[in-house]
C-alpha cells in the first residue's frame, strides 16, 4: 500500500478543497493558491482513495510546501509523514537545495511535527497572521507570526 502523489490541475483541484480547508482560515486563499501557475497541487492516493492533499511553489532556490493536510477521520495514522516523504523525493528528483514549511507560531504540535520529518527552525515571518481578527488563540497563544521550518538536502539526519 504504497503512497502516491498526483499532480492536480487546476480545473480539477476543486476536489482538494475539503482536505485542504484545515490548513488555511481562507476558502478563498485556498482556490487562489490552486488557481495560480506558479503552485503544483497534488492529491495524495493509496489505492485510488484520496486521504490527503498538498499544495507546493517549486523555484530553483527555494521550494516551499504552501498547505498540506489529511482528511480529518485518517489522521494519526502516519499518511502526513507520508506525504512530506513523497514531497521531498519530489524536491530531490527537481534538484531542489531544501524545502521550506511554515506554520503559526500557536500551532504547537505542527511544529513537533515537521521537525520529526527532519525539518529545522529556520526564520520567523513576524506579524504573518494579522489579518486574522480578531487573532485566534492555540494552547492560550495568540496566532501571530509564522515560523519557517527548512528541510535542507545534504544535512539529513543519519
């Protein structure tokens, strides 16, 4: 039961919407994001059954993961480190230096979680979710900045 990631177009990535609403306040970012060029969205399979969904910007220097999410009722079962092992050997075959992620900074157990898929503290994008307001609170913090995790190829962990 092998994972498989599936580039989507964007005249189909409608069907990503409901995995991809838990990792965006915005229904509207979210279609904009699949609409725009310069974003490749994927659908995450195991045997034709779509349990995932990404959304990647691939440039030369910088590749970043923009959303990534799996469907409420399967999550826990290890189909998100799935789905960042399928990103990063899609970032090493496009020769990719690293791969970046970002998460709010109140977002206490997706920040465990990247850096368990060997991902590393990198830079604080301050003040990123001040359109949200008011704020929304996690764990009693209030979503503020963005912290940037990076996935640097070459410094893999043994």
């Amino acid at each position: 039961m092998a994972l498989t990631l599936r580039a989507v177009p964007p005249h189909e990535a409608e069907a990503l919407i409901p995995i991809l609403r838990d990792a965006d306040e915005g229904e509207e970012r979210i279609r904009a994001k699949l609409a725009d060029a310069a974003h490749t969205s994927y659908a995450a399979l195991i045997d034709g059954q779509m349990l995932g969904a990404a959304t990647m910007r691939w440039k030369q220097d910088e590749s970043e993961i923009i959303y990534i999410a799996v469907a409420p009722g399967l999550r826990g079962r290890g189909y998100g480190k799935a789905i960042i092992a399928a990103l990063l050997d899609e970032a090493r075959r496009r020769g990719a230096p690293s791969l970046l992620v970002g998460t709010a900074n109140s977002s206490l157990e997706n920040i465990a979680f990247y850096q368990q898929c060997g991902f590393r503290m990198d830079h604080v994008r301050r003040d990123y979710f001040s359109y949200i307001q008011p704020p929304i609170s996690e764990h009693s913090i209030p979503m503020r900045d963005m912290i940037v995790l990076r996935y640097a190829f070459g410094e893999e962990r043994a």
